[in-house]
C-alpha cells in the first residue's frame, strides 16, 4: 500500500481585514501559492490528479468551486481538477485528510491540498445572509431552543466553565503576539511563506512577506481597556480572539513511491487523523475530544508528542485544551497562533499544517499534533510524523 507524504507546505503572509491583501480576488490568492508550490518544486503540473481546497463562505466570489478556479488561475493545466469542502474553520485541514486519503487509497499519485479565505471581501456570514430562512431548520430549533448559534457564547462559555480570568486570556493573547514576533524576527518564517504583491494603506503596492496582524510590545493594562464582545461582564475581548483575516496556504501531497521517482524529499506523513462533535452550543469544546481520539488511535501519549498547534479561536479554547490534555504550554503554538497571526478561515488549518512541518523539520521533532475547533461543535485532529 502507498505511504501519503508532505513533500513542501507554503502560505501568503496573512493579511489583516482590508490590509495588504484587499486587492487581491481569493481566486488569485489561491493560485498563488499553488504555483509557488509547483514551481518551487519543479513539478509538471500535468501530473497533479487533483487540487483540493477549504473554504467557508462559499458566496460571490469564493462561490462556484474555488478550488478548480484557482488551479486554473496558477495557469494548470485545464484538465486539472479541483474541488471545494466546508468543514468550517477546519476546511482546510479536512482538506488535507481527504487527499491524503484518496493517495492511500491508490486513487491519487499527486494532489494539492489546502484552502483559501478573503474575509476582507467575503465577508464572514454573506452566505448565511444570502437568502431566505435560517440554516438550522425547525428541528434544530426544537431540540437545541435557539435558531442562531454564537462561536463567542461558546468562547465564554468555555471560560465559565474551566474558570479562567480575563488577566490569563489576555496574558495568552499577548503570549501569542510576542511568540509570532519572536519567530518572524528568527526567520522562522521565511521558508514557508510566499511573497506576494501587496497594498499599503495608501494604495501604494509593495512586496507582501510578513504576518499584518501581529502587535509585539501590548500590555496587560492596554488589553483591559477592550470592551467585551458577547457577555456585558465577560471576558473575551478582540484582544484576545482570532483576528479576521485573508490568506492562503496548501501542502503538496503524494505517494512515497512517486516522491522518490521525482527526486522530491518529504517532509513527514499524516500519521493519525480523527474528528470529533461536541455539545453545538458551547460548541468550541470538541478539539479535547478529537486530541484525545487521536492519541488513542496512534498509540502515542500527549508527552510524545513534541510540538503542538491549537487554534487560538478565542483565548479560552487552547486554554481549555491544555487544561485537559496536559501538554506543556511551550509546545503549544510556540511561533504563535491566530490571535496574532490571523484566522483566514478556509485556509487556517493548512496555514497551521504549513508552521507545523516546518517547525518539525527546522528542530528535528519526531510528532507533531494540531486541533481546531468548528462552527457546530466539531473538530479535527492531526498527528504528524516526521520522516
């Protein structure tokens, strides 16, 4: 049976809402990195079987499959095919267990895998306000008492619940901007992302290589000034929630046999994947019960595991999760994570996927493990493996 491995993983810098990347159509956006990912690899893109792509608001311009467009705008060939999947936030990396389950299977040699979000010009929600009727239906409503469900109620839900104060969320929201800076100015970076032509803020255009959304040199005393978002006496500000953000990112996956034949060195292979549903109205719990599922499923214990990516949603969600799991917090999202980064939706889990084989090649770290929570109160979990 094939072995499913990463040869390379790249991103755009991400950029902020109506930041360097609003001229950019999320066709394009997406096109760019499956390029930069074929020609730095020297690939004939007329062996790719297929390109596979997250994305969450499937409206206006992200609508019609933007997966087969963007294969089309990276100037592949036109019989490339291409499809789109929603698993919310973790689209993306659905995306890629989907694809590396269709090279194991003997359906793919060759596929492009990863996701795509412009929450500048797709705004998040015009699909769920695109038409008439609410998307849970009457049944939902009957079950659950409420036809709208709030990612964050769930977040204060969350912190209710594990009781974590505002000073520790805001602590790891600037934990996360200080980790992000630390590991730009490292250059930690630098080997994933690809340069893209940006705008300033004054519409001049400039060479777009470095995450907009990070904010070294914050302060606890500065963070408490935010009002909070969802609950009067809460504690989940915008200063300690994912940013609203634009970007890209894919991995290019194959066989084991088909890498060797092209001379490509992988990186690592997806060594155990598992999901998880929770509870939809706090709804943010589920990446607890996917890690869990995981490690269960490899074998492996949560201290085997050397480096960790938990997506900063909100604060209390990897706040909730270490309480849980015990992992250490240096090995969690220790270059950063979407409060300072971003939270391009569509492309999150492959953004995380492509810090995290990095990281995991950069220090030599035998497994790695990322989780996202969802809208509906699911989540993936991924365990790598280095090889």
């Amino acid at each position: 049976m094939p072995e499913a491995v990463i040869v390379d993983a790249a991103r755009t810098a991400v950029g902020k809402r109506n930041g360097a990347l609003r001229d950019i159509h999320p066709v394009d956006l997406g096109a760019h990195v499956l390029r930069g990912l074929a020609e730095r690899n020297s690939l004939d893109a007329s062996i790719i079987d297929d390109v596979v792509f997250g994305n969450v608001v499937q409206v206006g311009e992200q609508a019609s499959n933007v997966a087969r467009w963007s294969a089309l705008a990276a100037g592949f060939p036109e019989d490339t095919p291409g499809t789109t999947v929603d698993r919310a936030c973790g689209s993306s990396q659905q995306a890629i267990t989907f694809a590396v389950a269709s090279v194991v299977a003997g359906h793919y040699d060759v596929v492009l895998a990863g996701g795509v979000e412009s929450m500048t010009r797709v705004p998040m929600g015009t699909n769920r306000n695109n038409g008439p009727g609410k998307p849970f239906g009457p049944t939902i409503f009957a079950k659950y008492g409420r036809e709208e469900f709030s990612q964050g109620e769930g977040a204060e839900a969350i912190a209710e619940r594990w009781g974590f104060t505002r000073t520790e969320l805001d602590s790891l929201a600037l934990e996360s901007h200080a980790r992000a800076q630390a590991a730009t100015e490292a250059g930690h970076f630098s080997e994933q992302i690809l340069p893209i032509t940006g705008l300033t803020k004054e519409g001049e255009e400039f060479e777009f290589a470095q995450d907009e959304g990070i904010r070294p040199g914050g302060t606890l005393e500065k963070l408490g000034t935010l009002k909070t978002v969802f609950k009067e006496d809460g504690v989940i500000t915008a200063g300690n929630s994912s940013q609203i953000s634009d970007g890209a990112a894919a991995l290019l996956i194959m066989t084991d046999v088909k890498a060797r034949e092209l001379g490509l060195t992988p990186i690592a292979r997806i060594h155990t994947a598992a999901l998880a549903g929770a509870d939809p109205v706090t709804m943010l719990t589920a990446p607890i019960p996917a890690t869990q599922k995981a490690l269960a499923k490899s074998g492996l214990n949560a201290s085997d595991i050397g480096t960790y990516e938990v997506n900063e949603a909100f604060a209390s969600v990897p706040a909730a999760w270490m309480k849980e799991i015990g992992a250490p917090a240096d090995r969690v999202n220790p270059d950063g994570g979407a409060i300072a980064l971003g939270h391009p939706l569509g492309g999150s889990g492959a953004r995380i996927m492509t810090d995290l084989v990095h990281r995991m090649r950069r220090t030599n770290t035998r497994y790695g493990l990322q989780t996202m929570c969802e809208a509906g109160g699911q989540a993936n979990a991924t365990i790598l493996e280095l090889v």
